[in-house]
C-alpha cells in the first residue's frame, strides 16, 4: 500500500472532459476494477462491449457493431448518451483512433498465472473438458495480453496497472485521471482445477517458451509501472513515450511528460555513457490523430549512425532517468 504519498482528488464524474477506455484482459482483477467503475460512475455511464451476442453489451455497441452507424456517428451517441467509462473485451485497436489513446486503460497478470487463471474459469463456469495442455497450445490462447492490447499500441496507452500490485495500481490510475474508483474484490474462488505452483518444469518451461513475446511486453510494461510508482513516491512526473524504430541509423520514437505541455528531454546513453540528446518536439500526424499530447509535436530522432554496436543503447528522460522502452527491441538493434 502507497496510501500515504497519493492525495486523491475529489473530482466528480461530471467533470471528465474525456471517457476511460477500459480493455478488459480477462482474468487480470477486471471485474473487480469494472465494479469499482460501476460504483463510481455509476451504471448509467457505463458502456459494455462483450461481443455483439453477449448480454452485457450495451445497446450503442450493438448498433454500431450491426453496421447501422458510421463510427463518428457511434463517437457522437456515446458522447451524447453521457458514458464515461467503456469496457469490454476487446482489442486495443478497435477504439484506439475513436478515442484518445491517452484515455485507454489495461490491466496486465503475470502470462502464466493469468492463463492458469482462465483455464479454470472455463473449466467451472463454461463446461470447458479439454486439458489444460490443450488450453494453453491454442493459438488463441497464446501472447493473449500481448494480442489485446497490441504490440504497436500498448505505450501508447494511458495507463497500465499490474494485478500483482492492484491496490498500487488503482491509487496510481485515480490520481493520474482525478478520478476515485473504490477497491472491491469480486470474482475470487479458491475452488481451482490446477494450480501455478503445481505445474511441473515441463509445463512451465513450455509456457514461458509459447508466450515469450508477451513475458517481453509484460517485463517492460512491468518496468514502466515501477517507474511510475517511484516517480509518484518523489513528487514527479511520469513520461509516456517509446523508442518505436530504427531507420537510416536513426532511432525514432515520441515522448509526453504527463501534467505538462513542454516538450521532453531526452538522452541517448550507449553503455552508460550520454551521447545524444534532443528534445521530443518532431510533428507526427499519427501521434496527433492518436490525442498523446502537445498536438502531435512529441517525435524525437537520434542519428546512431556512428555506433556499430547499439546493443547498449538508452534512451531516458534527462530530468527524471527515467528509461523509455524500445519497442523495435535491442535484438533488432543489435
């Protein structure tokens, strides 16, 4: 618990300018986060996107998903029926040029535990009678996080928070939006089928092996929350952005300082050392169309072409250390 560092605003609904877009990665304590939205907002400003065949799906959904209307007509009708809150489980990408991308929101579970997780939901609540070796090969089951959220979008997002520390992540999303979700506790059973600590070394080797691109994206989503919550701690400001590619010699990417409107400095450090530094101002259309800040002027590009071996490399923010994630991944830059 970080209780003692977070002064909580009082804002109330009604004054959010812009909805939170919740992707609801199943069995990452999303039901609890969507009740506490509930108690919040209040049910009225809650719209639901299940799949168009499930009975939780809003109306609005529906309508939109059947063809009926455009989608700057669906962004019109939500914004004119009062919703505050979107969730469901959906892909990132189907609301991510609707809505700001700065107003979406996921939480993540560590790969295997979360896997082990909906195994027995299927199993207890969906008749599910395969085993658990053939749940986990599914193709569908496979880099599920990493999929949902999207290996291009997911620092794009505004907020990440981790199961493994849902109360940290709750204080830290309601003091970033002004908002006051409560903590409930919801959908909890002990009644398990299999269990993480009894996998054997074969199966837990097989699993780290079939969902190794998410285990990348969940350690450096992990890393970026830690950052946060250490920022938070001191008083200071967190940076969204990414290093996103490397072209030419040229490594690009974009960064916002959040609760500003100036242009981040960056510093490219190459084992340990400062040999470049910029500020992230560059126009980009796609980082405009997306809302990430400052009217799409946070680009930023360094010329490594002097460097041979970028398997090094840093990029972090001058005021903070904080470090940017490299979405191109060092085993490509290397």
């Amino acid at each position: 618990m970080v209780k003692s560092f977070f002064r909580l605003a009082d804002t109330a609904w009604d004054a959010l300018v812009k909805p939170i877009i919740f992707v609801h990665i199943p069995k990452t304590a999303g039901t609890s986060f969507r009740k506490g939205a509930d108690t919040y907002f209040g049910r009225s400003k809650i719209c639901q996107d299940y799949g168009r065949v499930s009975p939780l799906t809003s109306p609005l959904i529906k309508k939109w998903a059947s063809g009926e209307m455009d989608s700057w007509s669906f962004y019109q009708d939500f914004n004119r029926q009062g919703y505050q809150f979107l969730t469901g489980h959906f892909h990132a990408s189907k609301y991510i040029d609707i809505f700001d991308a700065g107003q979406m929101i996921t939480f993540l579970r560590d790969p295997v535990n979360r896997i082990v997780s909906e195994y027995n939901h299927k199993v207890r609540h969906q008749g599910y009678k395969d085993s658990f070796e053939s749940f986990y090969r599914s193709r569908e089951n496979i880099n599920r996080q990493l999929r949902l959220v999207g290996q291009g979008n997911w620092s794009q997002l505004g907020f990440i928070g981790l199961v493994e520390s849902f109360e940290d992540s709750l204080l830290l999303l309601n003091k970033k939006f002004g908002i006051n979700i409560p903590i409930l506790r919801q959908n909890i059973t002990s009644n398990e089928v299999v269990h993480s600590r009894g996998l054997t070394n074969e199966q837990l080797s097989e699993l780290r092996t079939l969902n190794a691109k998410e285990y990348e994206f969940y350690n450096c989503a992990r890393t970026q929350f830690d950052w946060r919550l250490h920022l938070a701690r001191n008083g200071a400001c967190f940076t969204r952005g990414a290093a996103t590619a490397l072209e030419s010699g040229y490594l690009k990417g974009w960064a916002m300082p959040e609760g500003g409107t100036e242009a981040a400095l960056l510093r490219v450090k190459h084992n340990g050392e400062v040999v470049a530094e910029t500020k992230a101002s560059e126009y980009n259309p796609i980082y405009k169309a997306r809302g990430l800040g400052r009217r799409g002027f946070i680009g930023f590009s360094f010329d490594l072409t002097d460097i041979k071996d970028l398997s090094s490399i840093e990029v972090v923010v001058a005021r903070t250390g904080q470090p940017l994630p490299i979405l191109s991944s060092l085993t490509r830059l290397s």
